[in-house]
C-alpha cells in the first residue's frame, strides 16, 4: 500500500496495512547518516548563504525555485521513507520577509537565527524572538501574501519528490498554526500584554 492510500484510508475512517507515520520536523545529522542519507536539506543550504554575497538575492531564489526546492527535499523524505514515515512536509509559509544576519525575519513576523549543533553540525532554524513591540506594529507589518508564488513552487516541488519515490510518501503542504506565528511575532509577554487590553481584543479579532 502506498503513502497516500495509507493516509486517506486512516482519515476515512478505513483500516490500512499500517497506521500512517508522522513527523512535524525531523533535525538531526547523526541519526539521517546513521539511515545512510546524507544530512542537510534547505536549512543547511540556506544557512551558507551567510558565507555569499548577494544573500537576499540569492535566497530568493532558493524559496522560489521549483526545482532548486525539489533537490533540496529528497535527502529528507528518503530518510522518511526508510524509517517508515508516510507524511512529508512541503514548506508553502514561514518564508522570510527580510534577510539579516545570522538568520531571517520570516513572513509572520518571528526572528529566525541559524543555530548549529555541536558534534555533528546539524543546522536548524532557531527562534529568537518577535519583532514587534506592540499591537500597532503588528497592524503596519505587510501582510502574507496567500498568492505568492514561493507557495506552489514549494507545494508542487513536494509533489515532484513524491513521484519520484513511487508515492512511498505523501508530500503535504506545511503551514503554521494560528497560535504558534501569533505570540511568537510579539513574545509571550508582550503578546499577553495585549490580550489583557479589551479595546485591543477586540479590534483583533474584528
């Protein structure tokens, strides 16, 4: 049975072969090479973008490049594939906004360091904090954009990777939960800060 009869099975209420595996994010060099693939993917990838000129340029690029993104996901869903994962991610948000050093402002919001673990170099997306210090900078922050192109670039990249493996995974378009890019873009403090303002909850929430 393949990944997306597997997966679809379980949703409709069906039995599989197998209950469908799922991962949200999977960080770690030693394990992957341990499974004889080669770590590394477009966090790694992005991440030496500290070391080029052009880095916005550059970066842009990279998120918006179908096949660029394709190469970059393989390692990772062969990796799934070989510890039995059905579901693999295909990043459509969480796209940077700005560029700055050592990392991103991404799309919501949130500042995004690049962070390295000691031993074996595994290289993650770390977050440090928000940017915004009250609701009004919330409100003058440009807004996603539901129709950028970076979107499908990833999700049909995704896609390419999965017919590629003969549908052993299914590739499913990653995006953030409401909570999550909420605080993250103001700090829980500052965030609660706000929720305890009436006027303000409720002009949020309008």
């Amino acid at each position: 049975m393949d990944a997306p009869t597997r997966v679809l099975k379980a949703l409709n209420h069906e039995e599989p072969d197998r209950v469908p595996g799922f991962e949200s994010a999977f960080t770690n060099n030693t394990i992957m090479e341990h499974y004889g693939v080669t770590a590394g993917g477009i966090v790694g990838g992005v991440g030496l973008l500290k070391y080029l000129p052009f880095k916005a340029r550059i970066a842009k690029w990279a998120i918006s490049n179908r096949r660029f993104l394709a190469k970059s996901m393989v390692n990772t869903y062969e990796f799934l594939r070989r510890v039995k994962i059905d579901i693999g991610l295909s990043l459509v948000t969480h796209t940077q906004h700005k560029l700055i050093k050592g990392g991103i402002i991404n799309e919501f919001g949130r500042k995004m360091m690049w962070e390295t673990y000691e031993g074996d170099g595994t290289v993650i997306m770390g977050y440090h904090g928000g940017i915004f210090k009250s609701f009004e900078d919330y409100e003058s922050f440009e807004r996603p954009d539901p129709h950028d192109p970076k979107r499908l670039a990833a999700y049909f990249a995704g896609k390419d990777v999965q017919e590629q493996m003969n549908n052993e995974i299914l590739s499913v378009p990653a995006i953030g939960g409401m909570m999550e890019p909420s605080w993250e873009a103001f700090g829980l403090e500052t965030f609660s800060r706000i929720l305890a303002r009436p006027k303000t909850r409720k002009k949020s929430v309008r």
